[in-house]
C-alpha cells in the first residue's frame, strides 16, 4: 500500500500501446491510448486496460471493439448487470476476436487510426472495414445488425 494519493494498477496503462475499454457500457467502446508521454491519460477504476504488441494492433483492436459485430457479440456473451448494461470484463474481451492476416490488420488499422484523429469515421465504415477483416457475408452482417439493433 501507500499513501492515499498513490495510483494503483498502472502496469496496464503504462504498456507502450494500450487499449482501454469501459467496464460496464450499453455499447463497447474501445480507445487505443497512443504513445507514452506525460501527456497520455492514466484510466481509472471502472476500465480495463490490456497492452498491445504494437501501435498496429492496438488500432485494430480498438476499431473491433467499436464494432457493431462487437456489440452483438458482448449481448450474447456478457453478463447482464442493470438497466441494459453488459459487463466487458476480462473474460469477455478474450472472446472478442482480432484479425489474423496482416493486411486485414492494416485496414482496421487504418480505419482506426483516422477515428481517433478526426472522429471522423462513420460506424458504417469501421463496421465494413472490420466485416471484410473476418470475411462476413452479408447474410451474416444483416443477421448481427439485427441482433445489434435490439440492443442500442
């Protein structure tokens, strides 16, 4: 322990790319935190935090997470708590999955990265990018939506 102004569980935030998502949320979101520095924000309680290996797939995860495919999936496999909300805790997030191939990688990526420097990134967009990723048929994509549909 420490004193009463002492942070505790930095490892995480600290990582040199890490991803940071809301505990308990309506909607997954994700933030990939960028480069160390003073400037970089430390996420508090009601967060997880997991470090990437590189700023790439930091990227890629958080555009996953922003997904609505995520969303459908963190409805069918998080746990309940009140009022519509879904608890993405560790356990779920390892059930999210992340592209494989590289170049898949490298569109989310990219898609993402413009996200976080503009905010100017439509949910389409991430979704389509994200969907050609994990090669989602569209009989697939209109059955996630739907099921993404009844939760928003």
């Amino acid at each position: 322990v420490g004193p009463d102004w002492t942070l505790f569980r930095t490892r995480g935030a600290l990582a040199p790319h890490p991803v940071v998502w809301a505990d308990i949320t309506r909607r997954p979101a994700a933030v990939a935190l960028g480069d160390p520095g003073p400037e970089r924000p430390i996420p508090l309680n009601t967060c997880y935090v997991a470090g990437a290996p590189d700023e790439r797939s930091a990227l890629a995860i958080a555009a996953v997470f922003n997904s609505t495919w995520t969303l459908a999936l963190v409805h069918v496999i998080a746990d309940e708590a009140r009022g519509g909300y879904r608890r993405v805790n560790a356990r779920v997030a390892c059930d999210i999955p992340v592209p494989a191939d590289a170049r898949a990688i490298q569109r989310v990526a990219s898609v993402s990265k413009r996200a976080h420097a503009t905010h100017d990134v439509s949910q389409d967009d991430l979704d389509d990018a994200v969907a050609e990723a994990f090669d989602l048929t569209p009989r697939t994509r209109q059955s996630l939506r739907a099921l993404a549909a009844d939760r928003r």
